[in-house]
C-alpha cells in the first residue's frame, strides 16, 4: 500500500537522526520510514553499529546528542532540564534495537532519554509487549512535543500512521477468503530425518569458537564494561587459532582464578588490535560459528565483530531433549571424553566442545539420548532460525 499522500510534513528544532536494524528494513510498510519522511529535519541510516560509519559516528560525538531509549538509566523526557539537539532514535525489535544500543560503546555513553506515554498507541492491527509500547513514528511524535514544549504540534506526522493503519483494517473487514495465517491440517508425507541432518552436511563450514571475558566489577550493575580478554577456535579439519590479549582496564579481581590463568599472561598478552586482525583473517565469510551459548559471541561483539552464521550448540541439544546439567565438561565426561585434568580452563572446555561436536556429528550419542520421534521435512527451519 501507499501512504505518501498522507505525510505531513512538519519542521523541529531537534535533529533526529533514525538508526534502523538492517531486519526492520526489510519490513513492507515501516514506520521508521514514514517518521523520517514526516520531519525534514532528520536523517535514516541502516546500520548495527555506530562504529565504522563515518556519519554516524561524528554525529554522536556532537555535544547535545542523546539516545531515545527506555531502560533504569534513562532520564524521563518531562524532567529534562535541558533538551538534546541531537535525538538518536533506534529502530528495530525490542531485541535488536536493545542490541543495537548495547553493542556500541559510542551509544553506550550517550545520555539516555525515555517516557511514559499518556496513552496506549494506536497500532491497532499488530499487539505491542505492553500498553506503554509504543510505534517508531508515535514515540517521536510524543518526545518532540516534550522537548520543544509544543503540545499538539506534531500530531500531523502521525497523519500519515493513522492512514496506514485505517486502510489495513479495512482491508481485513473486506477480505472475501481467510486469513494467510490460519493454519490448515494438511496431509504431508512424513519421513524421519534428525534435525540436525542438514547442519551435519555443512560440517566442513564448522568453526568451533570458545572465549574468556574480564568480569566486571560486582559492585557495578552495568556489565558494559566486558571485554575479551582470551578466545581460541578449531576447524574440525585441524585448523586452530589461539589469542591471550591485554585488558584494556584493570584485570578482575577474581578473573585469573576462574579462568586458571597467571594474570602475567593477559599482562603481557597480545595486542588486542593484532589479535582481531588475525583473528578476521581467519574467519571465512561462509563459516558456522559453534558455541556453547552465546556468552563468546556478545564478547566479541562487543570489539565489534559477529559472525554472520552460528550456531548454538547448547540451545540445540536442549531443543533435543538431551540433559546438559554441569556443562559442556560433564557432557564431555559423559559421553566418553577424558576432559577433567586440562588446564587452564580454556583448553578444557575447547576440549570438551570438540568432544561433543564430533559424537554430535556421528550420532552415536544422539542415537541413545535424543527425540525418538518422527520430524516432518518440511518443517525443519533453517539452521540459522536453530540457532
């Protein structure tokens, strides 16, 4: 459907600038997009991290620049003292927007901005988390009038929502057939294939990835503060990769004990710098990135690389039904592997991913302790979805 003969276009004092998760884009009908083309004073960029995006990055460096995001550390709108001449607005799932700010450490550090809505939203044709959730193009409506203290002078922009949404109840009250998404008993030939059949065919793809962060303080609620301070990888081909880096802040506390390690080691560790660059060179494009949780990848994600396919072995044996209590070491142990006497704790629990990895690939445990059912092929999502 089209809405453009309902923008209304309406000038702000404040800059806003839209940073929307390259999912969202992908969304027919976006109100992202129709706020950005309501305020001629702002700007839309498709991105995940503010770092390495020239544009992005000197604005939220700009004094006066603030995110809109709700959370215990933002300042509610109607006690702002002061309002931002920037406004950076994330746009995406609650899940990806709330990656999307935590990721970047540019984002991280600017002022947050949030608020309670007077009233619910009028995105009638799709049901938000909660009444105080609002759409994109409502938020910004709502905080720009706060801002600039102009009660009712953005109201035009959501001309354009209210129209959108106005349009596809219609649509629905005069559907002649039903709806896409009822769900019809179909007779479908059912064979039995494991799930994890198709992930066994990409074997020679697998990258096995484990790491080791420097904890933050206890005393400290924000764990933003995480850094990777020790990650190794095998291909099952024998390929190996291994990095023990400096911390950029001052080791934890407790962190040499956990991870078995002398804090000399980490002192005089590699250049974080060098040890990405070898660690990008590494990496393939096509790689399936396989962890035990998603603990190794938020590290790395945070010194801003993330693998563009992975897979989380400890989710998919859940999803199996096969019993993980103790970890990857028990499992191991249980499943013939001789795990317990390495260290430092890296090596052992690298070890016993690779133990576990290579009884997942020749279904012998699995035979014993997973699903004894039948799986329709059809059905069987992505990998990545798995995942």
């Amino acid at each position: 459907m089209c809405f453009c003969d309902a923008l209304t276009p309406v000038d702000s004092r404040t800059h806003v600038v839209f940073i929307q998760h390259p999912r969202e884009a992908k969304v027919p009908i976006s109100t992202c997009r129709m706020a950005h083309l309501s305020l001629p004073n702002s700007e839309m960029h498709v991105a995940l991290h503010v770092e390495g995006e020239a544009r992005l990055e000197a604005l939220v460096k700009m004094p006066g620049t603030a995110v809109l995001f709700p959370g215990e550390s933002s300042v509610d709108v109607e006690s702002l003292t002061t309002p931002p001449q920037t406004l950076i607005v994330v746009d995406g799932t609650w899940s990806n927007a709330r990656k999307v700010v935590e990721r970047s450490p540019a984002l991280r550090t600017l002022p947050r901005i949030g608020f309670r809505p007077e009233r619910p939203g009028n995105y009638r044709i799709r049901k938000e988390p909660d009444a105080h959730c609002l759409s994109t193009i409502e938020a910004v409506a709502y905080v720009l009038e706060k801002l600039e203290q102009a009660p009712g002078r953005f109201q035009p922009v959501l001309t354009a929502f209210d129209a959108m949404v106005d349009k596809q109840l219609a649509f629905i009250s005069s559907r002649a057939g039903p709806s896409r998404y009822k769900k019809f008993k179909t007779h479908r030939q059912v064979k039995r294939v494991h799930p994890l059949e198709d992930l066994r065919a990409q074997a020679n793809r697998w990258v096995l990835l484990y790491a080791e962060g420097n904890a933050w303080p206890r005393e400290e609620a924000d764990c933003s503060a995480m850094e990777a301070i020790e990650w190794s990888a095998a291909r099952l081909s024998g390929d190996r990769f291994e990095a023990v880096v400096q911390p950029k802040r001052t080791l934890g506390a407790q962190v040499a004990a956990h991870v078995e390690r002398e804090p000399l080691a980490y002192l005089q560790g590699e250049a974080r710098e060098t040890a990405l660059q070898r660690w990008r060179g590494f990496v393939r494009p096509d790689d399936i990135v396989v962890t035990w949780g998603r603990y190794p990848l938020d590290l790395l994600a945070r010194e801003g690389w993330e693998p563009p396919h992975f897979l989380n072995l400890r989710r998919t044996l859940a999803q199996l039904g096969i019993e993980r209590e103790g970890g990857p070491e028990a499992l191991a142990e249980r499943w013939g592997g001789a795990v317990s006497g390495l260290t430092p704790r890296a090596v052992r629990r690298m070890h016993a991913l690779e133990v576990i990895v290579r009884k997942v690939l020749d279904g012998s445990r699995l035979a014993l302790e997973g699903p004894q059912v039948e799986y329709r092929a059809e059905e069987r999502g992505p990998w990545g979805d798995a995942a």
